[in-house]
C-alpha cells in the first residue's frame, strides 16, 4: 500500500516524468508544504477550539511543530542531494522558519484584527505567500540544490 501511494505521489509530482528538475523539486516542496500545513491547521484549530489559545501563541506553536516535520520530508525529499550538514541545515531552516513565522504573525493580525478576516481564512491566505517565501529562502540559502539533480 505504501508503495503505491508514494508512486502514485511520485507520478504527481513529476508530472508523469515530464517535469524538469526545478519544477519537481518546487512540487516536492509543496506537496510536504500542504501535507504539513494540514497539520499546522488542525493544530491551530485545536489550541483554539478545545485549549481556548489566543490565535496569536496557537499559530507559534503548530507553525513549529509542523515546521520540524515540514524539515524532515524536504531534506530527504525535495531537497535531496543537498551537501548541508544536517544541524547546520536545521539551524538555517529554523532560521527561515521564525522568520516566515514571524511574517505569518504579523500578516495574520493585520488580517484578523484590522481586516475582519477570520483566523482560518488568513491563515490559509498566508500559508501560500509565506510557503513561496520559505522555499526560495531554503532552495538558494540553505539547501543549495538549484544547480542539483534529484536522484
């Protein structure tokens, strides 16, 4: 079953095999980044719905978390031939990381408490800009792959 579905996933995002090297290894990031946002997200709605967390503290902490696991997929997956050593790689991507976090806060309390938009539609609005934001930071900076084949 797992075989399957990682090459039903493979086939996704190398669009058939037709996709070139930057182009799948974008999909790869972004299939991680919406699997792990889905985690952010029920994160965040869980702090908030049944621990009663201020938007504010519940978005850190499942940004975080979702952030450790977001890491792990892409090292080995879409960012797969890096020469980075695994700490300093993670140093780099936590670094990216607080600072996408800290540009998700502010985008998101300006949505939430000057735009009247609802926490789960900005979060939802920031996660696309911020996702773009985090994978040029990490493909040029961190990673340094650009240049790279993935297999």
């Amino acid at each position: 079953m797992f075989k399957i579905l990682t090459e039903i996933i493979h086939t996704i995002v190398s669009l058939g095999g037709r996709a070139n090297v930057k182009t799948e290894r974008f999909l790869r990031y972004s299939a991680s980044g919406a699997f792990t946002f889905i985690i952010d997200f029920i994160g965040l709605w869980f702090l908030i719905q049944y621990l009663n967390i201020h938007y504010v503290p519940a978005l850190s902490i499942s940004f975080l978390i979702s952030a450790y696991i977001h890491y792990n997929i892409v090292r080995h997956w879409a960012f797969k031939g890096t020469k980075r050593e695994i700490f300093s790689g993670y140093l780099i991507f936590s670094t990216i990381s607080i600072t996408g976090l800290l540009l998700t806060t502010g985008i998101m309390i300006i949505f939430v408490e000057y735009s009247n938009l609802g926490v789960y539609i900005s979060r939802i609005i920031t996660a696309f800009f911020i996702g773009v934001w985090n994978y040029n930071l990490n493909l040029f900076f961190n990673f340094k792959t650009h240049n790279t084949e993935l297999y």
